[in-house]
C-alpha cells in the first residue's frame, strides 16, 4: 500500500470498527437482558434481604425499574463516555475491575498466540518441505491430535503430568502466594505460573497453524514462479523463504488475525482451570452472579481488542506483500 493511501484507509476503518462496536454492545446487551430471571433479586440475596420495598429500591438505583429501550439508551451514552458502570457485587467500578484483570488475559492469550504462530508456522513449513517423510506424518500427527483434544483436557493432564507426578510447574494462579520476591525473582515466578496455561491454550491453534502453513506452502510450491526460480538456479533455501513461505503467509495472516481475537474468549476456560485472575475468569465469575454490568464490560472490551486485532491485520498484510490492496 502506498503511504499517501494509508491515512485515509486508517480513517475509513477505524469509522467502521467503531460502527461495529456499537453494534455489537446493543447485540450484548439484549442478549445479557433476555436471559431469565430479576437482577434485582439476586442482588438483594446477596445483600441478605428481599422484600418487596428493598427489590424496588434496588430497581430504582439500577434504572432497572425503566422502559428497556431506555436502560439501551442510557447504556451506550455512558459506553460512548467510556463508563462500563458499577459491580454490585464487588462494590468496584466496572471499568477498575478490568483494568485491573487485563494484564494478566493479554501476557496469557499474548504468550499462547506467539507460541501458537510461531510453532505453527515453522512446524508446518518443516512438514511441507519433507512432504510424505516420517517428519511430515509426525507434525500431522500430532496436529491432528491437538486439534482434536478438548481444551480442558489438555489442561488438566498437563497439570497432572508436570505439576503432581514430576512436581516441576506450579498448577494454578499467576504468582506464589506468601512468598515475597523481588527484581527477576518475580519475573521468574509468573513464567513458571504461566507456562502450562499459555501451552494449554497455545496448542491447538498450534495444529490449526501448522496444518494451514503445510496446505498453502504446497500449493504455492506448485506455482510458476517457483518452478521459474528452480529453473534459474535460485538456491532451495531462498526459494523456500522469499517466493513461497512468504506468499503462504497471507490465509495464515488472515487466519491469525480472527484467531487472536478468539483466544481471548477462548481465555475463559483456561482461566478457570487454572485460577488465573483474567477478565475470562472475571466474565464467569459475573454470569454466576448475574453481575450484568461487569459482563457487559468485559464484552465490550474484548469485542474492541478483536477489532484492534483485524485493523492490524490489515496492516500486515501490506507489510508481507505490498501488491496487495487492502481498503
């Protein structure tokens, strides 16, 4: 892409990553509101009372007690202010609870996506270099079985494995509690917390990564001008690195940029298995407790990290080959 075309490309989407964010916090917000049940009366079982006059208080500080399509409209002034609102059950603005549980979900779903791309990426051009060898059906074995194998049973056998039989890794949360560290110390301790959780999530989009990087490098690989580089002597290494994995970057490109927005949802069950104090854990913990404000944040904030993401994809995409019009 031209650089006197980017700002107005930039301008055109980021007006329609905006459009579609708001079209997904009304999607949120009467799917949250559809479900079953009173909010006010959970709220006020947690506070130990429910009579009628304490459920119409509650109502009435909620806006609960409004015509729905105002409560929709008062809900995306105060998005469109940047105010998620207000936990009723852990007494915290919405906006402070995320803040405080999205560092943790970007190291968790930040270190699963490199490890994912990256082993993906080099398993499946290892595969398609030595097509039909023992390496090729082992990567594509284990792809396979990956790609297969519920999330949460990778999870839980790995915990079985490296923390109760070998006693290597810890198996829950994000640092170690009582002890007190200091300078790399702590560096040290969030990465040993972090790996299984990061593998238990990394691993199947891992398969999806290097089964994709095998399929399209051996389309590429049957190209003309791959045959025409052969036919020029070109050395096998460059054509591998310059003409066809770079070509069979783009559907992977693609497919990473939706990919990375799903790991955050994805997060959730990861979380859960492992205590890790992410906005995934956050988001179960709030529909158990039918905290609608605190769901309705979390998704507003994923949905805007997805869009994030495709903007920079698009981006990239002009950076791997620049004959590509992106718009």
């Amino acid at each position: 892409m031209e650089a006197s075309r980017l700002p107005g490309f930039l301008a055109r989407r980021v007006v329609k990553s905006v459009l579609v964010v708001l079209a997904i916090v009304v999607c949120n917000f009467l799917l949250v509101h559809a479900a079953p049940g009173d909010p006010a009366s959970v709220m006020a079982g947690q506070s130990g009372a429910a009579d009628p006059l304490f459920l119409e208080q509650l109502r009435r500080q909620f806006g609960l007690d409004q015509p729905f399509h105002i409560q929709l409209w008062v809900y995306l002034k105060s998005v469109l202010s940047l105010d998620l609102g207000f936990s009723h059950r852990q007494q915290a603005p919405v906006a402070q609870l995320i803040a405080e549980r999205l560092p943790a979900t970007l190291l968790l779903t930040g270190a699963a996506f490199i490890f994912a791309v990256g082993g993906g990426v080099a398993l499946g051009a290892l595969a398609a270099r030595r097509v039909g060898s023992w390496a090729d059906s082992a990567i594509t074995a284990l792809a396979l079985t990956f790609y297969a194998t519920p999330l949460f049973w990778v999870g839980l056998m790995l915990v079985l494995v490296f923390s109760v039989w070998l006693e290597w890794l810890p198996s829950f949360g994000m640092s170690s509690v009582g002890v007190e560290l200091h300078g790399m110390a702590v560096v040290w301790d969030v990465a040993q917390h972090l790996l299984l959780p990061a593998l238990t999530l990394g691993l199947f989009y891992l398969a999806v990564y290097a089964r994709l990087t095998r399929a399209t490098m051996l389309e590429v690989a049957d190209q003309d001008f791959v045959k025409t580089a052969r036919a020029k002597g070109v050395p096998e290494g460059r054509i591998t690195r310059a003409h066809i994995l770079r070509n069979a970057l783009l559907p992977v490109i693609t497919f990473a940029g939706i990919q990375a927005g799903q790991l955050v949802g994805g997060s959730i069950l990861v979380e859960t298995v492992f205590a890790w104090p992410g906005i995934g854990r956050l988001a179960f913990e709030a529909l158990l407790a039918r905290d609608y404000p605190v769901l309705l944040g979390v998704f507003f904030c994923t949905s805007v990290i997805v869009v994030l993401f495709n903007l920079a994809t698009d981006l990239l995409y002009a950076v791997i080959d620049p004959r590509v019009e992106v718009g």
